[in-house]
C-alpha cells in the first residue's frame, strides 16, 4: 500500500506541478507582449487566458499531492522527521504564493486590472523556488533509504 500511495503522490507532484509551474513562468513574458501590443487581437490574449486556466486547474488538482503526500509518510512512519516538517511548511508557503499572489495577479492581467508583469514574474520564481527544494528534500532526504 506504501508504494501505491508514494507512486500515486510522485505522479500527482509530476502531473499537477509540472503544468503550473510552467504555465505561471510563461505567462509574465506573454503578458508583456500582450500589454505591448493593446490593439493588436492576435498579441496573446487567448494564450494568456489558457496560461491562465491551465495554472487554476492544475492547483487545484495539485491538492492531491500533499493528501497522497501525509497518507505515505503516515504509512512510513515519517510524519515528525524534520526534513518533512520542512517539506510541509514549504508547500504551504508555496500554496499561499500561488493562490494570494500569484493567480490574482494573472486574473487582473486577464481582466486588465493590471500590468505589473515584473512582480509577477518574481513571484512565480519564488513559487517555483520553494516547489524545488521540496523536491530536493523529497529526493535527498535525511535518512533516506537510498543511500544518497
């Protein structure tokens, strides 16, 4: 059963993750040709809004991840090692940027309520930054059985 729920929690990080973090780092540079060019139909306005959806969507398919995530460290018995308390406190904060911050931000892009591609832009990067090293600390963690 562990490894059913470890396969289904990697998978689920893989297939939700994955898309929103390359979805948010595409749409600042997409703004900013679409904020360059207002009259122009075709500068991007469709592909912002799918950038978009694709960010809504997979966030809230990427709930599964941490669910599937407590059920296997439950199961390994793992649920007060300090690399995964870490771990936890990083994906909240990197759930925290990305439904305060940065989501909000690409609606008022979307709606045109805003403009501020570069705050945007860092945002996404930190989103980004914390999902990274909580899959390092997943990858190399204390203890690990690996041998890494």
């Amino acid at each position: 059963m562990t490894k059913f729920l470890l396969a289904v929690h990697v998978l689920a990080a893989i297939v939700a993750v994955g898309p929103v973090t390359v979805a948010a780092s595409m749409f600042p540079p997409v703004a900013r040709r679409a904020l360059a060019a207002p009259g122009d139909p075709g500068a991007a306005g469709t592909t912002l809004d799918l950038l978009h959806r694709i960010c809504r969507v997979y966030a809230l398919v990427g709930v599964v991840v941490p669910v599937f995530g407590f059920a296997t460290a439950s199961r390994m018995g793992v649920l007060g090692s300090g690399w995964l308390i870490t771990s936890i406190v990083l994906t909240a904060l990197a759930a925290v940027v990305l439904g305060a911050l940065v989501l909000p931000g690409q609606s008022a892009v979307v709606e045109g309520r805003g403009t501020d591609t570069v705050r945007l832009a860092m945002l996404t990067g930190v989103f980004n930054l914390l999902w990274a090293a909580v899959t390092v600390l997943m990858i190399v963690r204390p203890g690990s059985t690996t041998g890494a």
